[in-house]
C-alpha cells in the first residue's frame, strides 16, 4: 500500500512537470516583434506595425534638449512587447532602470542626461505603447540648515 502512494505522488510529479515544460516551449514559439525602419526619433525604438496616434503624441526638440510623448496602436502580446522594449532600448545606451507589472506595464529607462518612461496597455488583441521622455531632473544637494546660537 505504501509503495502504492509512492508510486501515485512519483507520476503525479512526472505528470506536472512534464506538463509545464509543454507550457514552456508554447511561450517560446511566441514570434518576437521587428524594430520599425523609420523612426520619428532615431534612438527610440517602436515594433513594426505599430501606427503612431498623431492627435495622441507631441514633441519638443530645442539646443540638444527634447521632450515629448509618443502613443502608438499596434498589434502584439504584452510579453512580445516587453520583451522588444528589453531586447532594443540597450541598443540604442538605454538602461532598464525598473519594470513594474500590474496587468499593464511600465519600463523605466534612462541614460546619460534623458530618461524614457514606456508605458504599454493590452486590450484584446490590441496594443498601445506610450514614450514618455524628457532630461533628467537635476537634483541639486540640500542645503543644511545651520542654527545660530545668540549669546
């Protein structure tokens, strides 16, 4: 009876893990998303077939300084969106600084002097993807306060 029970907990274990190794490779047969050719910005990457939401977007480009949100529709997954996000923005000297998840996503970048905030919603089988990016703010140190004593 006891090897019984061995035995049912041995194929039990088989069974589940065999089932989430199937689970695995499904994920894997995703097809990743292709940067777009032309760009509005030359360092800010969009995956392919995704159209730029013009009354939705603007921008602001002056002495080497920009700022702007950029909303884009497109079709794709939440996770073959992230996963292009991750796979291009360090091409182009942007590090990951954060990603936080919560049914959507939103990706924290930064580099040199700029910072880059994607936001990306998934309804059905359509995607929206917003740029948000700008300098970095300049954080100044505090000044301490000194208290004079009378005498």
């Amino acid at each position: 009876m006891k090897l019984f029970k061995q035995l049912l907990i041995v194929i039990f274990l088989l069974t589940t893990l065999s089932g989430c190794a199937a689970l695995t490779n499904k994920e894997s047969e995703t097809p990743a998303l292709q940067a777009q050719s032309i760009l509005k910005f030359p360092d800010l990457p969009v995956p392919a077939g995704f159209k730029i939401l013009a009354k939705d977007s603007y921008s602001f480009e002056s002495s080497g300084m920009r700022v702007g949100l950029l909303r884009y529709q497109g079709k794709g997954t939440l996770d073959q969106v992230v996963n292009f996000y991750k796979e291009q923005m360090p091409m182009y000297n942007w590090a990951l600084l954060n990603i936080t998840e919560y049914g959507d996503c939103i990706m924290n970048f930064d580099r040199d002097i700029e910072s880059c905030i994607i936001s990306i919603n998934v309804k059905g089988g359509s995607c929206v993807i917003n740029l948000a990016f700008g300098p970095k703010s300049q954080i100044s140190p505090k000044k301490s306060k000194q208290k004079t004593l009378d005498k």
